[in-house]
C-alpha cells in the first residue's frame, strides 16, 4: 500500500521509478544495520555447517536419484519463462537468444549433477552410518508444500488487481488497493503459521492449512461480478491466510530435517516457490482466473495427499557432529 501511495507523492510518469528506488536505498541501510547486529548463532548456540559444498549430502542411491528428480523442475520453469519470454509469445527474446538461454540453462544442469555426483558418489559403494542419514523425501515434500502457498502466492498477487479491476469494472487504484488484502495478511499469517506448528505439531498442523488452502480457492474461483465486493476482499483475505500460515509452517519444519543443511534446505524449498510462481502464471496465460483458482486448489489436493502419505512428523533427537568430532544429541519435539 506504500509503494503505490509513494508513487503518487513524487508524481508524474516516473513517480513509480522513484518509489522503486526508495526501497533499494531503504534496503541499502538495512544492509548495514543487519550486519552490525545479527549473529549467525545465539550466544551458547553451535553453528553448524555443511561437510560438503556445491551440492546437497544425500544419504542413500533412492535419495540420490530423487534429489536428481526434484532439481529439474527449477531448470524447466526458467526453460517455461525463457518459452514465454521468445519470439513464439511475448517476443521480448530473439530466437537467436532464446536458443541461447536453453543451452546455457542445459549446461548449468549438467554442471550442477556434476557437482550432485562428486559430493554424493559414495552413497552407491558405501554405506553412510546411521548417525549422519536423514530422509530426502522430508524435503521433497517440503518442496512441494512450498511450490503450492508460496508459488501461489507470487501467482496470484500478480494477477489479483487485475482480476478485481476487470470483475468489477474498478479504477487501477482501487484495484490495487483491495488486492493488496491479500499480502497484507503476511503480517499475522506467516508467524502464525509457525506459532501452530510449534504447538499442535508440524504434520498435522500443515494439513489442516493446505485443506483450508484448497477449500479458499474454490471459494475464489466463484467470484464474479454479481458478489458483493467486501465479501470478495474478505473471501480472499481469508484464502490468502491459509496460504501464508502454510509458508510459516513449512519453514517451522525446515531446520528440524538436518541441523547443518538448513540453509541448503531452506534454499532449496524458496526457489520451489518460485517454480510454483512460473507454472501458475503460465498456465493463467491460458485459462480464465475461475479454472486458474481450480488449478492451484488442485495442486494443494495433491500435495496434502503426498504430505499425509510420505512426510514424517520430526520428532525424538538429531544428531550432529561437532567440529572437534563429539556428537551433540539434539531434541526435537
């Protein structure tokens, strides 16, 4: 609500320039108030790193081929966006630079697995002990939650005002101004996601927001001109709850799979977020925004199925290897 409110302050065509270019300067010295105060660690906490860097550590062949499966979406949705982006669309590419980006996408792959390989080579002749595996499939599924609230979000925070304007014959202002519901929720939602997971448990607590997820899209694929717009603001501010309270919770989940790869997890599961971001928005390229909402509530169908079949609740220890070669037992609860 800031940023358009900006925009008009400095008026005139680049009033948006300006308002762009506050928050870089804003984020400039925050960059240096961040530096002086943030820790890696509380105090009396032990940072904990990667063994290996370049590549995820996997701990058993299924892992290796699965963690091999969930790298190529993100290199087929930047493959979508460059599709997207070619003479054959929106024509903001020559064919000579669209070939161009495949090639160099299809070389960062084939770089990356040889990277995945030299890291994690030795799982195929060796067993990993017991005290250093952990189960890829919690952050596959990670992934995919993540691809459905975050993906969705990006998705429909990008097409929301328009949506509004053209159902309900409003100004691009007001447009803007009722869509912007939608992200406001971020204030509460994301932190009470993570509040409820702490509490009722991650599992569960996970489901219950993808069902109430699925259950705002349907809701939001009924909206048309005939609804009464508060009812519609606050149909979608309450869908937009469940998707941001969904985030908060995957992230709850994130350092409990292993203590030293939370970064790399963390890491992975955001860029899924945009994977979801890129193929929700091109498939709305070709349907109207009523199927659009059914394709999300759809996806989160089929992530709940997957979460309640293969996710396992995090519980009892972790275990981690000090730098001095002790173990440190690690309770999870």
């Amino acid at each position: 609500m800031s940023l358009p409110t900006l925009a008009l302050m400095f008026g005139g065509e680049d009033g948006w320039r300006y308002a762009i270019a506050t928050t870089g300067a804003i984020a400039l010295v925050y960059a240096f108030i961040y530096y002086f105060n943030v820790h890696n660690t509380p105090k009396g906490s032990t940072y904990f790193k990667p063994k290996r860097t370049g590549a995820m550590e996997v701990t058993s062949k299924g892992d290796f081929y699965l963690y091999t499966i969930m790298n190529i979406p993100m290199y087929a949705a930047l493959a979508v966006l460059n599709w997207k982006l070619g003479p054959s669309n929106l024509g903001m590419l020559t064919s000579t630079a669209e070939l161009s980006i495949y090639i160099i996408l299809l070389t960062m792959f084939v770089y990356q697995f040889s990277h995945m390989w030299k890291i994690n080579k030795h799982v195929f002749t060796e067993e990993v002990p017991e005290i250093h595996r952990y189960k890829f499939k919690q952050v596959a599924v990670l992934d995919l939650a993540y691809l459905v609230t975050f993906g969705s979000e990006l998705a429909v925070v990008s097409m929301l005002p328009g949506f509004f304007m053209d159902t309900f014959e409003l100004s691009q202002v007001m447009a803007g101004m009722l869509a912007a519901g939608y992200a406001f929720m971020n204030l509460v939602a994301r932190p009470s996601g993570g509040l409820f997971s702490d509490k009722f448990g991650r599992k569960r607590i996970l489901l219950i927001l993808l069902a109430g997820l699925t259950c705002g899209y349907l809701m939001m694929s009924q909206i048309d001109s005939g609804w009464w717009i508060p009812l519609a603001v606050v149909t979608t501010m309450a869908c937009s709850f469940f998707v941001q309270a969904g985030e908060g919770a995957v992230f709850a989940i994130v350092p409990l799979v292993k203590r030293r790869m939370t970064g790399q997890i963390a890491g992975m599961a955001g860029a899924y977020g945009n994977v979801g971001a890129v193929s929700f928005l091109t498939i709305y390229s070709f349907v109207d925004p009523a199927t659009f909402f059914l394709v999300i509530a759809g996806a989160a169908v089929f992530t709940f199925f997957v979460i309640a079949l293969f996710m396992e609740e995090p519980s009892g220890h972790m275990a981690e290897v000090l730098p001095d070669g002790t173990v440190e037992m690690i309770e999870v609860t």
